[in-house]
C-alpha cells in the first residue's frame, strides 16, 4: 500500500508510526514541516521524508507555497490512502483541492483544552471540517473515543482506538547512560492551565515535609509562569527550566527523575507517559480522560482525583520512600508499552482502519 502521511505536530510519534507501517511492506511519504528536521529517529527505507518551506501561520503566501507543495507531492506519489495528524488551519481548508484520496484523520484532541492557546489558532470550526470529509477516525484513548462519536456526533463505526506508538527505540539512549538523581518529581511538557501544575506546586509542602531532600523539576514553557512562582512556598525546593526543552535534552530530563507527575485537570492522551515507561519512571497521574487507559493503577504508577493536592503528594511520597517499589513500577510501565503500544501492533490495526477507508 502506498500511504501518504501529513504530520503538523507530533513529529517523534509520527516518525515511528510511519516506520512500523513500512516495516509492514508499505511504501510512505511523509510530509512534515520545516522544523521536523532536527527530531531524532531515523526513517525506514520505505518511508520518505519531505520538509516543507518554513512559513508563520500568518504569512498566507508561504503557506499557499506549501500547500501547493504538498498538492504536487501527493499527485507525483499517488497514495492509496491519505494519513492526517489532527489537522492544520491551512491545509484543512484546502483538503477538497488537494486531491479525491481516502482520507483517515487521528484526532488527537476533539475539544480544546482550557488555557491551551496554541491549538486555539485554529479554530474548533476548521479542525471539525477536516474530520468530517475523513472516511475513518483514529484516536489514542477510549474516553477519547467516546467524546468524538457522543459529543460531536461522529458514526461508532468510523472512530477506532489505537494506542500512541511508543518512542522509538534509536530515539531513545539506553537507560543507564544518566543516573538517577534520587528524589525528583518531573512535570514534563507545556505548561496551560488544564495541566494542573499549580496543585503540583501546593503539593510541595505536602512532600518534603515527609520527604525534605525531594525537588520538583518543571521543564516546560506556556502560559506567564510568574503566577506559578508565586505559589512556591518554598522555592528552593524547584529546579525550573521554563523554556522550550530540545529533544536532545528530554531524556537527561526523565533519566535524572524519580517520579513523573502529571496532576492534569483534563486529558485526551498523553505524550509524556509514553517517554517515562520508556525510560522506566513510575507516573502518578489523575484519574482524567484516557490516562487511566496509560496508567495501571498500583502496577506501573498511580492515579489519583483532580484537584487534590493531598492525594498527589501522598501518591509521590509513596513512591519517593519506597525507591525499589517504584523502580519495579518504572520496570512494569516500560513492559506494558512496549505490549500495548509496540510498533507492529499499532501498524496492523492501522492498516486495518486503511482496508475499512479503501471501502
């Protein structure tokens, strides 16, 4: 099969999707932008990558450039499917002149998150125009599946649950490359208002009163962090690095940590889980949206209630006093992943929701 794959976001995830899909026998094209290339993880044989033109989201005529580019790509590989990764303002107004290909969309967040201003630029209207010309549906979580067919109304039977592929292996270096630093709690990721960072930060007090030596690491960048240090109660007991983390950068992150800590207020899926059971760090998570479909409670980290500090510290503490147990979680998370999300999975039951748009 011949597969054209447009990826706007999620480039790691769509690098070792695309090649569990030419590790299957197919052929892809993968379109990606401009700033794709500096991702690590390399490509297939089969799969071939194409870099699009630099262009702001509002500089019109480079992004007209691009969507000819892509039009020209598509019409030069003839795909028998057409693979995109949530959508793009640009690109999913001019899907009816890109070319008549079966279209199959994943939709990676049917509704925007509070606070998320970044997917805001483009508008809930357009992202929903795209999903409704695709033959197939594909989404990353169960609770995800049910807010598409129940909430905005898509058909049961063209909205199919595929787990997130794991972190490619050549994207990650093995884990004893970094120590651990004992007792860090890393919240990893962009920072928006439904991530839930400021009950990690009341958390803090909770935990080193049990746990003096325990830091909380927060690498990431997004919404004005200054309301966040005015929360620190004690801020000495932070490392921050409030800035865009390079992907050379990401597993030093994760390696040095004990726990990872996502105290989400609301989820659809979640990229961060799959990098800490890679790098075999136990997750304490709230129970919201498809995370618990991400963490076995009690096996490979912990889920606890939104908006409890209480819960959230003690959860951490937990695993910050008993390293061997979470050392085991790490082990479990890492196993299940590698289970649930491995390539080859993924790939068949993707090119099964392909056969289901070639009807």
């Amino acid at each position: 099969m011949r597969i054209a794959f447009i990826a706007y976001a999620f480039y790691d995830f769509s690098i070792g999707w695309t090649n569990a899909l030419a590790e299957e026998g197919n052929n892809i094209l993968l379109i990606m932008p401009h700033d794709a290339k500096d991702v690590p993880g390399k490509s297939h044989a089969r799969v071939t990558r194409v870099f699009l033109n630099p262009a702001r989201l509002r500089q019109p005529h480079k992004q007209f450039g691009n969507m000819l580019a892509i039009r020209r790509e598509l019409s030069r590989f003839k795909p028998d499917v057409l693979h995109l990764q949530q959508g793009y303002l640009w690109l999913n107004l001019v899907l009816p002149f890109i070319g008549n290909y079966p279209l199959v969309i994943t939709v990676h967040d049917p509704i925007p998150h509070k606070g998320d201003n970044e997917s805001r630029k483009t508008p809930q209207a357009v992202y929903e125009f795209g999903w409704r010309r695709a033959r197939q549906l594909i989404v990353h979580g169960n609770q995800l599946q049910k807010i598409v067919v129940h909430e905005l109304g898509y058909p049961a039977d063209r909205v199919h649950m595929i787990p997130l592929i794991r972190p490619q292996d050549d994207a990650l270096p093995a884990a004893t490359t970094i120590p651990e630093q004992e007792k860090i709690v890393l919240f990893f990721g962009r920072i928006w208002e439904y991530k839930g960072l400021d009950y990690l930060i009341r958390a803090e007090p909770l935990i080193t009163a049990q746990v003096p030596d325990a830091r909380i690491m927060i690498a990431g960048r997004g919404e004005d962090f200054d309301r966040y240090r005015a929360l620190m109660v004690n801020p000495h007991n932070f490392i921050i690095d409030n800035d865009f983390i390079p992907d050379d950068k990401i597993p030093e992150i994760f390696l040095r940590s004990s726990v990872v800590a996502l105290p989400y207020l609301e989820a659809t899926q979640s990229g961060v889980i799959p990098h800490a059971c890679a790098y075999e760090r136990p997750v304490v998570a709230t129970a919201v949206g498809s995370l618990p479909d991400l963490v076995e409670d009690g096996k490979t980290g912990y889920l606890v209630p939104p908006r409890d500090e209480k819960a959230l510290a003690a959860a951490i503490v937990r695993l910050l006093q008993n390293p061997e147990q979470a050392r085991a979680m790490g082990k479990a998370g890492k196993i299940k992943f590698e289970t649930d999300a491995a390539p080859h999975t993924v790939a068949r039951k993707t090119l099964d929701v392909y056969q289901l748009a070639l009807r």
